[in-house]
C-alpha cells in the first residue's frame, strides 16, 4: 500500500446518499486526478460519520477537517484551494476538530465536538467494503492475538469479566457472565447470536456498526464462539436494513477467503462459521427468546424463562445472544487489556456508550462518549441544544419502553446506575429531545399505538391491557377523556407490569408512568375539557 | 383448506422458488428465508404460495399461516408497483410524521393498507427505519426520503408518477 498525504472520507448512509454523495464522489476524484494528486490524495468511502441532516459531508485527514452540504459543484474550489495549496476555501461551510496551522475551531458544540469513540473508532476512518483496508488498520489483531499467544477460552472470558462489559442491548448484563455460563452449559452444540434486530424506535447506533465496520463484528464473534466454545453463529439482521444485510455478507464472504472464518480460523484447527438471518418487521423478535424461535423458522413468540438462552437457546443448546455494540467492544478489550477499558465510564459501568439525539435538537445525530456522561452535555453540547431557540420540555430515553424525564434531571449521569436511581433506564441509548410545544399525552399515545401493534398477542394481559390503555389515551387526546382516566391508566399499566408474559408488557409501565408522573398537569389538562359535559 | 386440492400452477415463479428451497430447505429453521425469496418472486403471499411453501417445506399449512400474518413484513394481499411506506415512530412522530400522513392519505385517496384504484401506490406505515436523524421520513421501495414537509411529500410522488408515464 501506498502512503497517502491526505484522506478524504466519504461518508456513505442514506443521508448522504439522499443529498447525492456518488455524484460528489466520481467528481472528486476525477478533480483529483485531473490534477495529479492521485498519488498524494486517497479517496475513501466510509461509513457514517454521525452526522446527519447536513447533507454531503467529506471529512479531510489528517486535518480533521468537515465540509458540510458539499454540492457536485464545491468540489472543484476543495481540490485546488484546500489539496493543493492548503487553504481553506471560506465561502463553504465547515468545521474543523482541531486547531492546527491558524485554523480555528468553529464548533466547541455540535456532532463535531470531541468523542470517545471505541465501538465506531475506526468506521469513518477506512472503507469497511475492502477487508485488506481493515487488516492493514488492525482488524482481526484481537483474534490474531488470542491464537499466537494461546490465550484459553477461560482466559478470554475472564479478560471480559474484568472489564467490566455489560450488555448493550438494554438490560446491562455483565457480558463476561453470560459467556462463561453458556461454555459452563451442557451441550454438544453452542451458538452465539448477535442481536442486530434493533427494533427501538429512535436507534440506528447498530445499523453504523453493521455498515461501518462489519469486520469488528465477525471478529468480535470468532473471539466469542470460541470463548464458549461455539462453532456456528448467527446475525439476526431486521430486514428494513437492506445496505446492512449487504455490507455485512459482503464482510463474510471476505472473511471466509481469508480463512478468518471456516473449517479452520488462521489454520488453528478451531472451526467456526456466521451466517445472517433476516428478520421480517416484528419489535418482539429483539427479546432474546423471541429472537431465538423466529431464528427457528416460527412465531416470535417469547419464551418463559427460566430456563434461560444460555442453557437452552436455539433448538435447545446453550446460546449467547448479545447485542451487536456490545459486542463491537470485544476486539479492543482483548486488544489493550481490560484496565484499559476500565478507565473509561465509571465504576460500574465501564467502557463508551452510543447514542442518537434526535427529536427537536440542532443537530441530530449519533455520538460516541464515555459512560455516565451528562445527559444536558449530550443533549446541549453534542446536540446543539433545542432548534429554533425553543425551550427543553422532555427527553424520552431509550425508544418505545423508555422513560419521559422533564428538565429537572437533566444533570443525570447516562449509566446504568445513575439512571436506575432516578427510575429511568439507558435502554438502548436513543436520546428524543422535545420541546415546549410538544404535548406529552400525544406523544405517549404514540407510544401505545405502537405496544398495541406490537404485542405479540400471547398473553392476555398484554394483549389486552395495551388496547385499554391506547383507548384511554385516545380519549384524553381527544378531549373525551376523565380525570379519573388517568389513574386507570396508571393501574393498568402496573398490573401489566406484574402479570405480563415477557419484558414487552411489562415494560410500558416506564413510559405511561413517568408520562404521568412528571407531567400530570398536563394530563389532567387534557382530561378536564370534558368535565362540564 | 385441504393443501391436496389447491392448485399450483406450474410457471418460473414457482420454479424459482422450489430452486432456492430445494438449495436453502436443508438448513434448520428455513421457513421465514423461504417466506422473505416468495414475497420477492410474487410480490405477496397469496394461500396458493403459502401451500406451496407449505408442502415443500413438509410444514402443517397452519405452520406457515401463522408466521405469514405474526409479521409485518409478509403480506397476503397485492400490492401496487410502489409502496410508500410512512415511518410513524417516536422520532418521527414528534417531527409531524402523522400530518404527513394525512397528506398521504388524501393526495392518494385511500387509507393506510390501501391500494390506488390504478394499483400505481400502496401506503403502508412502519414504526422506524433507523433514518430517524432525517425525521420525519417515508421509504418508497427501498428509497428512502427524509425531512420531510407536505410540499416535499407530493412534489415526490408526483414526480414519481410523471417520471413513469414518460417512460
Ligand atoms: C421487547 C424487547 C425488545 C428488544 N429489542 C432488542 C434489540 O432490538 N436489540 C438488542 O440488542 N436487544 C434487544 N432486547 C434485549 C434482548 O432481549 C437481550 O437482552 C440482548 O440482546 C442481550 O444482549 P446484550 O447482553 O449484549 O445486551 C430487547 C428486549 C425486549 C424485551
Ligand atoms: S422513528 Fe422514524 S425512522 Fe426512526
């Protein structure tokens, strides 16, 4: 390979390829060569930067440097202004990371602003289509590393003990844990599953992982199956993620030529193989259990536990399922140790968390940072604050089964367990801004719109108690509704949460109780229309 | 229904779907891969499909049915030559996703599930698509259109239309 003076990173997601990314790209390296920098300037197709809503955006290394909105027409001024004589062409927007060589930082705010990236560190920085790009920036050095210095299953799964990993999937289970239960499990066959059916509302983190850097993955589950002792895994791919499903075959397949996967993984005799599945439009298939039997060929319909996956999963064998952040997290624990790991996020939760701010924000977008950071940082900082100058009314963490939190605890920490004590959750990192013209009933109505659908239908609690309370909400929208609705409401939903089947109902008590309880006046509001009649 | 008596026709769609569950009906668990390759080859799962995956596949009818209609994803009705499909998730809704909608609704004339009397549209809504950083968003086939506002949303299916009849 050919040492480069300057990459130029395209990112490539639906965003960019809406603005026209393809045509900005072939003009961009036909500029290049035109001016015979073909040698100098590599252009690179990459996954997402994070960044969306602005467009094209091409980020120039080493300056860090991020054009935005990027037209076919730019392209000619960024070639001869900033690749040939180093200057940076004023009329266009951008912002630069660092402050090198005079430039000046415009964003201490926004998308741009420093992270701590360890799962996406290397998505945006090289073209995940191309497997010898990922080996020359240190892909599969963690798989490499276990087999040449002959690290034991054992030894791997007590690496990941330390490091305190905990599942990012939601519920926050030490991942350390369930591996060493599944290789302690009884069974002539095991599988490992990475959950990439990431079925919340407001959270695409997992599809950047799969279009960004699918090698990580594959690595990370080489490492797994061989810590439990598996020889078959599973990806199971929501079928809405069509550039996801490709990318990730694409990575398989090249993986299988290089023998990082197949009868004999780098010749070491050990035998392990990934094969995708794709889901077909059903929330309740990302419950673990209910992941497994549609990965069977059936109804998504969870599962009774106990038992649990790890001792009777697919077809009955002991199976990890983890979430595909989760494990993205894998190789560079392995690579640089678990001390190393521990001195990002806090005590107990260690390591970096994704998340994706949306909703009414300047900026909406997915960030990388470490554990426990401030939700108002997230949310002003990386965010940009509120648009248009409005006021913060709410933030809904972690999609659908997630908590409505109002402007008083803003300052909470954005770990397991600093949430926990404010009775939230991290769920799966989705981060919905609103503001002081959006009405909480009708986002709540939304939110059991979508547990009525989604229900599997299994249990009756569930199945009916989420219509109830999709009626109840209705009326209160509409102005139909009673006060005494809202404590119904509130009932109903505890009352699922102790009688429902699987975690889906038992689950909307999160959002229908801390609607109401932070928000009561608003409910009774909306309730109090219909009182004279 | 007794599967004996439907009737498959014998065409290249239904060979081509023999071909792939005779190379993919091995693996354990083929059915909802089996379900995704026939709704590619019909467009939808009509009974007659469903039987045919049923008796390939050496599954009880029932079997099939019910994971044809657990999904979103498997229909059983036909569709038009497009589908607008309008994401209604938590994202997009605070972002005005359900006034698109209505716009949807009344530029096309039918309501959600419905097809246009010239079978040229199917609207359908999704829950997220994952582009939530582009609220509110819709998918056209496999396209997907964000940020949108109801001028956007008709310019965009009206192209569509226009750039169809002058093909
Ligand atoms: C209704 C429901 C939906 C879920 N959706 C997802 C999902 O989309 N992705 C995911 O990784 N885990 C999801 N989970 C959590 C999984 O059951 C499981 O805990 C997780 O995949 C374990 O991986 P982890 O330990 O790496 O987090 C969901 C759980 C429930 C109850
Ligand atoms: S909520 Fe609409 S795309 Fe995610």
């Amino acid at each position: 390979m050919s040492i480069y003076r300057t990459h130029i990173l395209v990112p490539v997601d639906e965003g960019t390829v809406q603005a026209g990314v393809f045509e900005v790209k072939r003009r961009l390296e036909q500029k290049i060569t035109e001016q015979g920098l073909g040698n100098e300037v590599k252009v690179v197709e990459s996954g997402t930067v994070g960044i969306v809503g602005k467009g094209v955006i091409l980020v120039v290394y080493p300056e860090r440097m991020y054009y935005t909105n990027v037209r076919p027409g730019d392209v000619s001024l960024i070639v001869e202004e900033h690749l040939l004589k180093g200057r940076i062409p004023p009329t266009l927007k951008y912002a630069s990371l660092d402050i090198q060589g005079g430039l000046k930082s415009l964003h201490n705010t926004g998308l741009t602003r420093e992270q701590k990236r360890v799962v996406l560190d290397k998505s945006w920085k090289m073209s995940p289509e191309d497997i010898r790009e990922v080996l020359a920036t240190g892909g599969y050095k963690a798989v490499e590393k276990i087999f040449t210095e002959k690290m034991t299953p054992e030894a791997v799964i007590d690496l990941i003990k330390q490091s305190g990993l905990r599942g990012r999937g939601g519920a926050g289970f030490p991942t350390g844990l369930k591996w060493e239960a599944t290789r302690k499990a009884a069974g002539d066959q095991k599988y490992i599953i990475c959950n990439a059916d990431e079925g919340e509302p407001g959270t695409f983190k997992d599809r950047l992982i799969l279009e960004g850097d699918p090698h990580k993955l594959i690595e990370a589950m080489v490492i797994g199956g061989y810590a439990i002792g598996a020889t078959k895994g599973y990806i199971y791919v929501r079928g809405e993620y069509g550039l996801s499903i490709q990318r990730m075959q694409q990575a398989i397949d090249q993986a299988r030529e290089y023998s990082l996967l197949g009868p004999s993984v780098l010749e070491t005799g050990f035998a392990f193989d990934l094969q995708i599945k794709i889901g077909a439009g059903a929330y309740i298939c990302g419950d673990e259990t209910a992941l497994i039997e549609s990965l069977e060929g059936k109804r998504g319909n969870p599962r009774i536990k106990p038992p649990y996956p790890v001792t009777n999963g697919l077809w009955q064998m002991p199976t990890a399922v983890n979430n595909v952040e989760t494990l993205a997290n894998i190789p560079e624990i392995v690579n640089r140790g678990a001390a190393w790991f521990r001195t990002m996020g806090t005590d107990k939760c260690s390591g970096t968390k994704v998340f994706t701010i949306l909703g009414h924000v300047e900026q909406p977008g997915l960030i990388e940072v470490e554990m426990g950071t401030p939700l108002r940082e997230i949310i002003f900082a990386y965010g940009g604050g509120v648009a248009g100058g409005k006021k913060f009314k709410a933030a809904l963490l972690g999609g659908a089964s997630g908590v409505f939190l109002p402007e008083k605890l803003l300052d909470v920490h954005m770990d397991f367990e600093s949430l926990k004590e404010n009775k939230a959750v991290l769920g799966s990192g989705a981060v919905l801004v609103m503001n002081e013209a959006t009405s909480i009933p009708d986002m709540l109505f939304s939110i059991l719109k979508f547990y009525a659908h989604e229900t599997c239908g299994q249990c009756a609690p569930c199945r009916i108690g989420t219509h109830q309370l999709l009626q109840l909400a209705w009326k209160l929208r509409e102005g139909q509704g009673r006060v005494e609705d809202i404590d119904t409401m509130l009932n109903l939903a505890e009352t699922m949460q102790r009688t429902s089947l699987c975690p889906l109902g038992q689950s909307v008590v999160a959002p229908v109780k801390s609607a109401i309880d932070n928000f009561r006046d608003e409910f009774e509001r909306a309730a109090g229309h219909s009182e004279i009649s | 229904m007794e599967t004996a008596q439907v009737h498959i026709p014998d065409n290249a769609e239904y060979r081509e779907l023999k071909k792939f569950i005779d190379e993919n009906g091995k693996e354990p668990g083929p059915l909802i891969q089996v379900l995704h390759r026939a709704q590619k080859i019909f467009g939808y799962l009509p009974p007659e499909v469903q039987h045919f995956v049923a008796r390939e596949l050496r599954l009880p009818f029932g079997q099939v049915y019910g994971v044809v209609t657990f999904y979103n994803f498997f229909r059983t009705e036909p569709i038009g030559d497009h589908i607008v499909n309008i994401c209604l998730g938590t994202a997009c809704h605070v972002k005005g996703a359900s006034e698109i909608l209505k716009v949807l609704e009344q530029e096309l004339g039918i309501r959600v599930g419905g097809t246009t009397q010239d079978r040229f549209y199917t609207l359908s809504t999704a829950r997220c698509f994952g582009a939530c950083g582009l609220a509110p968003v819709m998918m056209v086939d496999d396209e997907v259109y964000g940020r949108l506002n109801p001028q956007k949303t008709l310019q965009i299916l009206r192209d569509l239309r226009n750039a169809q009849t002058v093909n």
